[in-house]
C-alpha cells in the first residue's frame, strides 16, 4: 500500500473537513467495491459445489464413503459431512447455534 499525502490530491474543503474529525495520522480509505462472496472471485466455490455434487451423485450410485474419500482425497469425516449436509437442505451456517453444530 503506497500512503500519499492528503493535502496533495484532496481538494481543501475534503481536507478541513476530515481535519474536524482526525489529524496527524494515518488514516486508511478502503475501496469503494463491494465484498465479493468466498471463492467468488477465483472460482473456488464453483470446484467445490462441483465436487460435492459428484461425491453425492457417486454416492446415491452406492458407492462406499471409503472408496469417495479415496478417490477424492478426503477423510471419510467429510465425505459424510458432504453428503448428509446436503441431505439436510440447509448450509452448514445456518445449523450453528450459539457457537456449536447441530448433530446429524
């Protein structure tokens, strides 16, 4: 991050203005962009739905969770959670109350 000098590429009244609430430090600006959602921006939400959807699909096609896991180098763990989560129809966000995880 490059700090440049306010007083350089501020008009004066922004300048006396935010010297009303704050002077002689660093004061960061962020970015006027919104957040982008997790995995949003680099296509990492779209390979793990994608994932997902083949180890649930494998998986009503009776494939064993030993064989899933192997085959897409999880712990057995998360192949459950995967396709019982699903199962479940909500997001695993929405099952957390106050700090701990609803059991399956």
């Amino acid at each position: 991050m490059k700090y440049q000098n306010a007083a350089v590429i501020l008009p004066e009244e922004i300048l006396s203005g935010l010297r009303a609430y704050f002077q002689g430090g660093l004061l960061y600006i962020p970015r006027a962009e919104e957040k982008k959602e997790w995995g949003g921006a680099n296509g990492t939400r779209q390979y793990y739905a994608e994932r997902n959807r083949l180890i649930r699909e494998a998986h009503r096609q009776k494939v064993p969770i030993k064989e899933l896991a192997a085959r897409f180098g999880l712990a057995e763990n998360t192949v459950r959670n995967i396709i019982y989560r699903h199962r479940e129809g909500s997001p695993p966000e929405e099952r957390m109350r106050e700090g701990r995880r609803k059991s399956f």
